[in-house]
C-alpha cells in the first residue's frame, strides 16, 4: 500500500530535507530514499532549517547542473556552522561520478550512488563528525522494486513509476552509463502491482521511467514463454484500469519498435505521446555522438508513428554545437525539426563530461558563442513551431485529466491531454483527479486554453 507523509509533528523523530535535481528518474529515486529513511524512523520536512538530515539528490548530466550543486554545498556550509550535528548528504549521478571529491569541500558528510540507497539508514549510523560515509558501488541487479516509494508530488493524480535502471547505450556525449551503471529490467509483476497500489489509492495517471524504454526486457527465470517485453509491459499496465492512463519515457529511435506503436493505438488510456530524442539532424553528428541511427531510420520512425496514431504528440531532445559540428550539420538539425514539426523540445548546449567517449575522442571544439548563437536558432524555431502545432489544436476536443488548480488563477484549472499538451479552462465545479472534456479556444506556445464542454 501507498504510504501517506507522516505529520511532521512528532519531535520524537529525526527529520530529513531532500532537494532533487535532474530527470524524472532521480525524482523517482527521492521517493525511494524517502521511503527507506520513513522505514528507518525520518519524517520528511519541507524546512531546511529544522532538518537533521539534508540531501540532495543530484543530476551530472551538464556541467551547470554541477555547479549549480557546488553552489548549494556552500550554502549547507552555513547550516552546519549553524547547527552542529546536521549532516549533509549529496546523493545521485554527481555522488556516483565524483565519488570522494565531494568530501574535499569539508561540508559533506554522506555520498551515496543511485544503487546504494538501501544502505542509507546504516550509513547515516556511522557517521561522526571526522568520519563520513561513502557507497558509490553500482549494481548489476538492483531495481528497488520491492519498495513502495513515497510519493512527494501534492496533487495525488500522477505518478512516476522506474521500470528498469541504468543505460547501455553509450552515446559518446553521455554521463549517464558512468552515473547509472548498467541496464536492468524490474519484474513486471512488481511494476503492475505498483500499478494497482497507485489506481487503488487515486491516482489516474502512470509514467514508467526508463533512460531507454523501448529496450525494457524481463527474463523470466523459470520459463522464456513469460519473457515480457516492452510493449507487452505497456499492455500489462493498461489493462490495470482503462480510467488509468499510462505515460512513458524515454523512447530511443534506434529501439521504438512498431510494436510499441500498435500497443499505443490499441489502447485508449496509453496517452498518444512520444519523447523521442532525436540529439541532432546531421548523419556525420549522429554517427560520432554513437547514436546508432541516421536521419532517414529517424525520419521513418516519425512516419510510421504518424500512420498509426495520426494525432500522436511528438516531442524530442536536441544538442547543439557537438565536437565538429559545421554550420551545414547545425542546418541540418534546423532541417529536420521544421520537417517533423514537434510539438515540443529540450534543446541544450553540448558540455563536454569527463571520462566519457566524445571528451577522450574528440575536441570540444565549438566556440561558446556559436554554440549560445546555435541554440538560440534552435528554441527560435522551436518556440514558432509550438505555437503553430498548438494552433492547429483550436477547435479540437481533447479528455483532460485534471491535476490541479492554475497557479497564474485560482478560478482556472490544468491538466494534459493524451498528448501531452498542458490545457488551461474555467474549473465550473470540477476537481483534481477527474476527466472532464474541453474544447480548445485559444493557445500560447506553452498552453492550450480551453472551456469545459
Ligand atoms: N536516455 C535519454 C536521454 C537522457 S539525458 C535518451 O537517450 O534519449 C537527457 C538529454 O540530455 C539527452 O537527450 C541530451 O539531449 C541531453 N544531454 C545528455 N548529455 C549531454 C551533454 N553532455 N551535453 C548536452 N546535453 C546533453
Ligand atoms: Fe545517455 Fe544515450 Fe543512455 Fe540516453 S541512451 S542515457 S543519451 S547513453
Ligand atoms: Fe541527471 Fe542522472 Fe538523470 S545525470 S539526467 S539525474 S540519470
């Protein structure tokens, strides 16, 4: 069963602060460490300043995401100096990629990798002030899925469920296989169950986590006949309850298989979106950053998905300025968004990450400033096409599942459409967690504006 936030009342209990950067998964993570650290006696807190225990659980996926983490270690310097005895724990990608390092800063009391979490609580135990504790050891087997995770999110509608960990692609740009360690599947069973547990308590949405989805493979131990693959994990999920709606991310082009597609418009709660990160337009790119696929195989993807499911929401990740990149290639990445139009996109600046293939390989050799003058191109034209994609939604009826209240207006409440678009509308008496029909009147490029109908 679910377990709800203890109150945080009770002064007999230590309390525990968590931050989280990064994906989806490392938010995901934090609700497994909560659960752990609530098994171990901690009540979560949402002060800093009377927490016991100050984590974060951090992302090394870009340098800034690091320095941004540096800058918060200087600031728990000041809660130390504070409060005798707080510790302060850096947890995630950046724990498992700098290991010690993070000790040298003198504030740091705990480091722990993203497999290591089950021995937080005996960690913590031994820590004094001359001895932190350090687990950075990645694992081959280890999935939590046996832990109910504690869900942190407020609004009870939707939430995320890991259904494997680690990657084993290596994209030669990429910290994560570093960070994460190898790929491997969680039991489907416990995936469902999770599932169950989540519908049973209110939940109405589901979106099962993975850095590469579409590679999602459970070996049955006793019998290959119960193999289960991605797509028939989706089917598995959806059939828990058709008022349930199942999400998922991230697909990888090379991998989506058609398969996947058919599963989606088989069912009418999988939600009709897609992130399919496509990194860049150019083949020569594509081939150094280790993608395994060109433009065209892309390109055929995006074809095959828009004749199966001809309103699927397609969204996508792109870097600009990788080793080498010429204008032409950086034309080419233009190129091919303006001919799939996304619906939407994350759009980075490539930043070298020590250790991996491309920073032994190749020059980080993109000046800052054609890089900044490339992306900024990039979320141009990206920003155009999000208000031209959403545009063509006026008119349309969309079943939106409500998870909350607008913050710009009380009297207004969001939720997404099965693809994924965000749609704002007057609440007229309806509440968080229902279904309610709308019609589309209006739009930003961020925003459907819509009326209940
Ligand atoms: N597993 C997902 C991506 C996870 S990381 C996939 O393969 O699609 C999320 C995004 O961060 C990536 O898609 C990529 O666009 C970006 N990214 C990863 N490493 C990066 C780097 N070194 N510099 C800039 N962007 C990077
Ligand atoms: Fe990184 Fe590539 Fe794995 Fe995604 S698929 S996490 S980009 S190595
Ligand atoms: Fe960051 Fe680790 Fe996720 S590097 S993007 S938190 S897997």
């Amino acid at each position: 069963m679910e377990k709800s936030i203890k109150p945080l009342t009770d002064p007999s209990k230590p309390k525990v602060y968590i931050e989280t950067y990064g994906c989806q998964m490392n938010v995901n993570d934090s609700e497994v460490i909560l659960s752990i650290l609530q098994d171990a006696g901690y009540v979560l807190t949402g002060d800093i300043d009377e927490a016991s225990l100050i984590l974060a659980n951090t992302c090394s996926i870009r340098d800034n995401a690091e320095q941004r983490i540096w800058g918060r270690i200087e600031q728990f310097r000041l809660q130390k100096r504070r409060r005798a005895g707080v510790i302060i724990g850096i947890v995630g990608c950046m724990a498992e990629r700098l290991k010690e390092k993070l000790l040298d800063s003198h504030v740091v009391d705990l480091v722990a990798g993203p497999d290591s979490y089950r021995t937080l609580p005996d960690l913590i135990s031994k820590i004094t002030p001359d001895t932190p504790q350090i687990n950075v050891l990645l694992s081959h087997e280890e999935t939590y899925a046996d832990i109910s995770p504690v869900r942190m999110d407020k609004n009870g509608v939707s939430a995320f469920i890991s259904i494997m960990r680690g990657c084993n692609n290596v994209c030669s740009y990429c910290v994560v296989p570093y960070t994460r360690g190898s790929e491997r599947s969680r039991n489907p069973e416990t995936i469902v169950r999770e599932a169950e547990e989540l519908y049973a308590n209110g939940y109405r949405e589901v979106c099962l986590l993975g850095q590469n989805v579409d590679s999602y493979y459970w070996q049955d131990p006793d019998s290959a006949d119960r193999n289960v693959n991605f797509a028939a994990l989706l089917e598995m999920v959806a059939k828990v309850s058709p008022d349930l709606r199942v999400r998922f991310s991230t697909s990888h082009p090379k991998d989506i298989s058609d398969e996947v597609i058919y599963t989606m418009a088989m069912y009418d709660n999988i939600c009709k979106h897609i992130h399919l990160p496509v990194q860049s337009g150019s083949n020569a790119m594509l081939e150094k950053m280790r993608r395994k696929y060109t433009r065209e195989w892309y390109l055929e993807r995006v074809a095959k998905i828009r004749s199966v499911i001809p309103d699927c929401g397609l969204t996508t990740d792109v870097i600009a300025g990788f080793c080498g990149e010429t204008e032409q290639d950086h034309r080419d990445t233009l190129s091919l968004m303006e001919e799939v139009c996304f619906d939407g996109a994350f759009m980075f600046q490539y930043s070298e990450r020590p250790g991996t293939l491309a920073a032994r390989k190749y020059t980080d050799d993109i000046p800052t400033e054609i890089k900044t003058s490339r992306l900024n191109e990039i979320i141009a034209l990206q920003n155009r096409m999000s208000l031209e994609s959403n545009e063509r939604e006026i008119g349309k009826r969309h079943t939106v599942l409500i998870e909350g209240v607008s913050k710009r207006d009380p009297g207004q409440l969001f939720g997404r459409a099965s693809n994924n678009k965000v749609c704002v509308f007057p609440s007229c008496g309806h509440k968080t967690g229902e279904y309610v029909t709308v019609e589309v009147t209006s739009c930003t490029s961020a925003t459907l504006i819509a009326k209940t109908v």
